[in-house]
C-alpha cells in the first residue's frame, strides 16, 4: 500500500481494548480523528449519557467478556452488553427514508476509512471486485 497509515493513528483503532476507560479514551480521539482526516461532521458523534441505550455490534477489539450472554441458556450474541457513559458513538441519523440508522463505534469506523485510504484506485477496484475494463468500456 502506497500511502501509509501514521503509527499515532494505526495506535487507536489497532491494539485490543484494555478496558471502559481505554475504550472512552481512544472513541473520543477516534472521533477527532475521522473529523480531521476524513472530513466527517462534528454533530454526527455524540457522547453517551444516563438516558441512551445505545445497540453495538461484537467487534474483534473487544474482549470476549463483553458480549452479551443469555442468562437462560449461557450463549453469547455479538452485540456488546454494556456501553460506558461519556463513550462516543457515531450515528447520523435518519436516512432519506426516515429509517433509523446504526450505531457505531468510531474506533471501528476509523480503523475501516484507513484500511480504505491507504489503497491505491487499483487496489481499491481489485478489493471491491470491480473490473477496470468493464468500467473503461462503459465510460
């Protein structure tokens, strides 16, 4: 990959999670960085408080421990039990449609925008399966 991903912003979104003050920490610094660097709106983010009941989805960052269990049969699903307050999360709100959008973590997102950045247009292509060809020949 031509353009490499600085070691101060590969350090957020790459080491595994060491615990809710971590996670707070690198959400917020996640946050700073998508807006900086990928041009995303400040009011797209907010902060969880006592009211929200925000929905996360299971992430390879997150230990284990954190997915929530069934008390009745003990089988873990992939979406995180508990969410810390003065997390960040992203979430635009509602598309077109007026459907509701998902909530993710910036830490995430931060982690995907880089991978994506750091290709070349024919890598990118190559990634995506598109044909370089096919899209000449339309064009």
């Amino acid at each position: 990959m031509p353009n490499p991903i600085p070691a101060h912003v590969r350090r957020v979104y790459k080491s595994k999670l060491k615990g809710k003050g971590d996670w707070i920490r690198r959400s917020r610094r996640a946050r700073d960085l998508l807006i900086e660097r990928h041009g995303f709106k400040a009011e797209d983010f907010y902060v969880v408080g006592k009211d929200e009941d925000p929905s996360l989805g299971m992430h390879p960052l997150y230990p284990a421990h954190w997915a929530y269990r069934s008390k009745r049969t003990g089988t873990r699903f992939h979406w995180v039990n508990f969410i810390p307050r003065g997390l960040v999360i992203w979430n635009p709100g509602p598309d077109y449609w007026g459907e509701a959008s998902d909530d993710v973590d910036p830490i995430s997102m931060l982690g995907d925008c880089e991978f994506h950045m750091a290709m070349t247009d024919e890598e990118e292509r190559a990634f995506l399966g598109l044909d370089i060809e096919e899209e000449e020949a339309a064009a």
